[in-house]
C-alpha cells in the first residue's frame, strides 16, 4: 500500500489531461469566434455592394436616362436587397423571391435583416436642394452563442454598414467619350479638357488606360464604367471607375445615317472635286480624292470613296463631313485645318435628324466595330469647332498633330474607342464648364457613384 501512494507512473498524463481541458476550450472559442469574424466580412462585402446598387438606381434617375441607357424598373431598396440577397442575406420574411437568391431557412435561434434606406446627408455634407443623394444599406445577423455561454453571451449580434453617394458633380457631358472601346494615352500625348472631361463606357479593366510615362499629361475629370490600368506613374488616380455608362448623345443621326444611301442624292459626282450637298465618289487614279487647299468649305459634303489632307493646306469653312460607310479620312503631313460645324446642314434627311447634327464637323458611318477609317496623324495644326463623331470607328490621333479648339467653340469626340499617341495635343482649356453636346436633344447628365463608407 505503502509503494503505492507514493508512486507517480501517469501522473504526467493526468496533469496533461487536465491542462488540456482548459486548451480545447480555448481553442474552440477561438474557431468560434472566427466564425464570427467571416460573418462580419461577408457581411461589410454585402452591405458595400447592396448601398452602390442601390445608389446606381437614384444615379439612373438623377441621369435623366431613366428607361432608355439605365434601367429604372425596380426601386431603388428592391435593387439594394436584390444584392444582398445574391449574397445570402435576406429579411426574415416579408420580401420577394429575388433573382439569384442564395437566403434559405435559417437554423433555430438565428435572424437576419436588411436595411436599405436614402438620406439627404451623411458625415457633414448636405445632398443639393434637399435631395436624397446618400443611399445607407444596413447587414444584420443574430445568431445564438455556443462556448461563448461560458463567457455569459448568449446571443451574437453582427452586423456591418455602407452608405455610397451619388455626385452630380461631373453633370455636364464629356468632351471625348469613347462608346464601347477604350480611350488610350501612350508615349508623350497631352491631353487638356479641364471643364467637360474624359469618359469611356467600356467595363474592361483597361477602359482608360495609360501606357508608359514618358510625359503623358492630362488634366481632365475622366470617369469609366470599368476600371483604369497605368505601366507607371500614379494617372489612374484621379479617374473615378465603375460609374454609369454614358447615353450616346446622337444615337438618333448615326441611325439616319446608317440608313441612308447614294441613291437619295439628285446629283452624284466621282470627279476629284467634292461638292456640297451631293454624294462624291471621288474616284481618280488612285481611288482618292485630295482636299488641298480649296476654297472655303460650306456645306454638308458626302463621301463614299477615300479622302485625304497631306502636305500643308489650309482647309477652312464652315462644314460637315459624312463619310459612308467603307469611307476613309487620312489626315498627315503638316496642314493647317479649322472647320466648323455647319449649324444647320441639308440633305435628304428628316429635320429633325439635321437638327441633331447641327454642330457635326464629322461623322464616320463604319459599320464594322473597331475598324479605324478616321486618322489624324503627322503635325496637322488644326481645329474642330464641332462634334467628330465616329460610333462604330476607332478614332487615333497620333504623331505630333495639335487639335486645339478655338476661344468662341469647343472640340467633342465621340466614338467606339479613342486613342492618343505620340506627341498629340488636344486642347480643350476654353470649352465653357456648361458644355453639352450641341444638337443632341436629352442631354445625358454625368451621374457618379463611389462608397463613402
């Protein structure tokens, strides 16, 4: 008996059990409470993407594009729950089946609500005229507590907040908007529209995109419905991404236009010489006709071959250019070019069409996406006070060409994609900040949306 009491054989394992215990309960309560910590996270992700949905939907009525380029069909708290439930979080009961639910029935003891809600302010700022510019959405879930009972809870309240804000402060519409594609800035291009901007309706990652650093320049609110991707420098800064796409101004003219054809010309010439007014198929040797340096442009000019300004003319006059489709404009060598819109053109179209294209200097009709038949390259020095507007074409402005708008004007760009390269400039410092796309009927308001927490 005696050997016994004092022998130790497994009094190490005894003591290891018994340490254990407090361990294993330690360490339960860590996984528990990592579980929590998830719940938190999904619920922040959630809340963030339910408050810029929503916030999208005031942004689509604030755009005055309600029902045509945004869709307004559902309310703004329909849109923000429709979200949050994609995500797994929905009211206990009371809201539709939405598309794409991922909510099932909760375990016993568990709830969860979501809360979308519009403020006239938020931290200090003020929504103008007292309008609802601040979207809140609020992620709740209430679970029942297990180790944590030793801890005396007996509930897990989580939960997260996001509000997101629409600005209006880019109403105006841009100066160079690219369509589907991409505005690109490489080598040393300088672009300068301080008061009316720069935007791409293209959700790629590179929808403005900056390749290299060697002196690339621009100063200009810029904003894209998808991301911006730089190779240098810090450009992607000031570019405000994931915003509303922007409504093609002129959908109306490129459908006229797209429509008509030579045969609704009275008088049709394929002599070197375009004339106003009719349609010039400006076959020569060469397939080519050469604008160099006529006389004064004045009219509405239809060209169905290919046409080029090189060497050093000056072209000048009050114009618009239309180019069918398969038609080109080569712009190289080092002419001088200021042409403005014609104001009020003519042609075998609708007035309410001509109306709309009142300020075009010119307008490419390729029908192929993605095809370039616009071209200004070489040191062309030159402006359009107007609209070029090429929706299907890609628009290049490359070499050392200087497109500067003139004191009483301003220079809009509006089309599939648009690139800058080389050493060009546009210049667009004296567009007045109410600029709008002359003639284009429903101005298209400039709605952005970011998260404000």
């Amino acid at each position: 008996m005696r050997n016994m009491l004092h022998c130790r054989r497994g009094s190490a394992a005894f003591a290891t059990v018994v340490a254990l215990v407090p361990l294993i309960g330690t360490m339960a309560l860590g996984g528990e409470a990592a579980m929590w910590y998830v719940t938190q996270q999904r619920a922040q992700g959630t809340a963030d993407a339910a408050a810029y949905s929503a916030a999208l939907r005031l942004a689509c009525d604030a755009s005055g594009q309600a029902g045509t380029s945004c869709n307004n069909t559902q309310t703004y708290d329909y849109r923000g729950k429709e979200v949050a439930a994609q995500n797994a979080f929905c009211n206990a009961s009371g809201d539709p089946t939405y598309p794409g639910s991922k909510c099932v029935t909760l375990p016993s003891g568990m709830s969860q609500s979501v809360t979308i809600a519009q403020l006239t302010a938020w931290n200090g700022t003020n929504c103008a005229g007292g309008a609802n510019c601040f979207v809140q959405a609020t992620i709740t879930q209430t679970q029942p507590a297990y180790l944590a009972r030793m801890l005396g809870m007996s509930t897990i309240n989580l939960g997260a907040t996001a509000v997101a804000q629409v600005d209006g402060a880019l109403s105006q519409p841009p100066c160079v908007l690219a369509l589907t594609g991409s505005v690109t800035f490489q080598g040393a291009a300088t672009v300068s529209s301080p008061t009316c901007g720069i935007s791409s309706n293209s959700s790629a990652a590179n929808a403005i995109g900056f390749i290299g650093n060697a002196g690339i320049q621009v100063n200009a609110p810029s904003y894209t419905v998808g991301g911006c991707s730089q190779t240098g420098g810090s450009q992607c800064t000031g570019v405000k991404t994931y915003q509303q796409p922007i409504p093609d101004p002129l959908s109306a003219v490129n459908t006229a236009l797209a429509a008509l054809k030579t045969t609704a010309f009275a008088n049709r010439n394929s002599s070197t010489t375009p004339k106003p007014y009719e349609t010039c198929s400006c076959y020569n040797s060469s397939n080519n006709v050469t604008l160099s340096s006529p006389p004064a442009l004045s009219g509405t000019y239809y060209f169905s071959g290919n046409v080029r300004i090189n060497g050093t003319p000056t072209i000048t006059g009050q114009a618009t250019l239309i180019l069918f489709a398969g038609a080109t404009l080569t712009i190289t060598g080092n002419p001088t070019i200021q042409l403005t819109g014609m104001g009020a053109p003519s042609g075998p179209l609708a007035a309410t069409v001509l109306a709309k294209m009142a300020k075009i200097v010119i307008y490419d009709g390729e029908t192929t996406p993605g095809n370039q038949s616009v071209n200004i390259s070489g040191s062309a020095t030159s402006y359009f006070n107007g609209i070029v507007y090429a929706p299907n074409a890609n628009l290049t402005y490359a070499g050392n060409s200087s497109n500067v708008a003139p004191a009483t004007g301003c220079y809009e760009v509006i089309a599939a994609a648009v690139k800058f390269q080389g050493n060009t400039t546009l210049d667009n410092s004296k567009c007045p900040s109410s600029t709008t796309n002359p003639g284009s009927g429903a101005e298209p308001n400039v709605q952005t949306v970011r998260l404000v927490q």
